[in-house]
C-alpha cells in the first residue's frame, strides 16, 4: 500500500478495507495421480494407486480406501522403497521419510484390493479411488489437492463397459 499526499484544495481520497477469513495454505500438493485397476470375473478388483506430490512440512499421509469389508491394503511404497504403514480407525498412516530437499516431488504407490459383486450378465460396478490428507507436526489433517488424475481398468475378455458417469470416463 502507497499513500501519497497532494496539496490540491477539494480533493480527498477514502480507503477501506475487506478483511476475510484466514485458511491453511495448501503446505502439499498432488501433481499427478495413476490407478490402475484390474478386475476379476468373481469381482475381486487389484488396484495400484500412484501419487506424484509435494509436502513441505508434512510428517505423514493418511489414506482411506474405499470402503468394504473385503477391502486390504497390501502394501505401500515412498519414493519407491516399502514403507511401515500403521492401520488406525479413521485410515491408515504413511510416513514420509524426510528428504534431502524439502519441496523436492515425492511418489506414493498403494497396491491395495475391493471386492464387487461377481460379473453377472448385467450390473453396476462402482469404485472410489482412495482418498489422501497430508498431516502436519501440529496434527493438523488436510486434504492432498490433486491437480491430473488418471484410472485406467483392465476387465476379462467377454465383459463389456457401456457407460460410465462421475470425475472419470
């Protein structure tokens, strides 16, 4: 802000101001998000989810799968080595090993799988990919903000997909 002052008669300036309400800015980000999922014919559907992000300051991830009594992770991987991940109530924690750079871009890979209902001759086949918040060191949860995102399904020979509705077709 600048104010400047002019010795001019009958001529005034007025200014005001909007205050608005503070938010977290987003401390992480998903650049870049792959699924890929094959799908059984008894509806058993193996899933390998990829994130691309950034997470300056953040200690860990939190990740919900979808949910289903059948659905299990299988394993986890930052920057391409295997990760401890501890199952909790509300999802499961990953931790992110610190880096040597602290903006520089990480890769989350979740091999995890569902279960559906079996290929009949007619049905619906509903999914949600999985869903990922950044934690920070106070605690706080807030959601990965992915920017390009891609799920690709791989379905037995026989079984045809006419229509599909939502983010992804």
């Amino acid at each position: 802000v600048a104010a400047y002052r002019y010795t001019v008669p009958g001529h005034s300036v007025t200014l005001s101001e909007t205050r608005f309400d503070r938010i977290a800015v987003p401390t992480a980000i998903c650049y870049h998000s792959q699924i890929e999922s094959v799908l059984g014919r008894t509806g058993q559907m193996q899933h390998r989810a990829e994130f691309q992000f950034v997470a300056v300051g953040a200690q860990s991830l939190r990740v919900r799968l979808p949910e289903g009594e059948a659905t299990e992770l299988w394993a986890a991987l930052v920057d391409g080595q295997p990760i401890e991940v501890r199952s909790t109530s509300a999802g499961y924690l990953v931790p992110i090993p610190p880096g040597t750079q602290p903006d520089a871009q990480r890769q989350l890979a979740l091999f995890y799988r569902t279960q559906i209902a079996p290929l009949s001759q007619t049905g619906t086949i509903e999914q949600q990919p999985p869903h990922v918040t950044v934690l920070h060191s106070a605690g706080a949860e807030q959601r990965l903000e992915i920017l390009d995102q891609h799920w690709e399904l791989t379905y037995p020979d026989g079984t045809i997909l006419t229509s599909s509705s939502g983010d992804f077709s």
